[in-house]
C-alpha cells in the first residue's frame, strides 16, 4: 500500500484542463498530471441524455493533498457537478511511487 493516489476528473476544454494542472503543480499539490485528447462523453443529467466533448484529466498525488486537490478542481471546474474520482495506487514502481511523494513534499 502506498500514499499515492490517481484523481481522475474531465474538463470540457484543453485550455482549462491546462491551467488546473498549472496551479496543481506550481502549488506542489500534483507530482504529474496526464491531459487527454479529447472524448466524447454520454452521460445522464436531470433526466436527460447529454452528449459531450471532454479531456480526461489523471492527476498524480498523494492522499495527504487530496481535500485541497478537490477543492481546487471544483474551484477551477465550470461544471456545476465536476467529475472527481479517486483511485487508490496500491502497487506500482517505487522509484515512481518514491518521485510522486518527492515531488509533492
């Protein structure tokens, strides 16, 4: 088991995507953070299908950042109701594991 966790979030554009994983690393809150090509999403909303264009967004960082993670996203995020998930890292290179603490210390 380890510290790290993968916050994985969507952004409808590449700009704001961006400038999260800005302040996430200026702030040494994210070790590393992915920006995806965009995608398309289907999902359900006030009872509506709603179809749209997002980038997927994986952040690196540890547990420890998580609150403050989220606080920032949903600060940042123009989506009333953000997509933020939380994906435990329970094994993985540990010079990686060891860089990903190092970076956010």
């Amino acid at each position: 088991m380890t510290n790290a966790i993968l916050v994985i979030t969507n952004f409808p554009d590449n700009d704001t995507a961006a400038a999260l994983a800005q302040e996430l690393i200026d702030t040494r809150l994210a070790a590393c953070i992915n920006i995806m090509s965009a995608c398309t999403s289907v999902y359900r909303w006030q009872s509506d299908t709603e179809t749209a264009e997002e980038h997927p967004v994986f952040i690196k960082t540890q547990q420890k950042h998580y609150n403050r993670v989220e606080q920032i996203i949903n600060a940042m995020h123009p989506y009333e109701l953000p997509e933020i998930l939380v994906v435990p890292v329970t094994d993985g290179l540990p010079a990686y594991l060891q860089w990903i603490i190092d970076e956010t210390t």
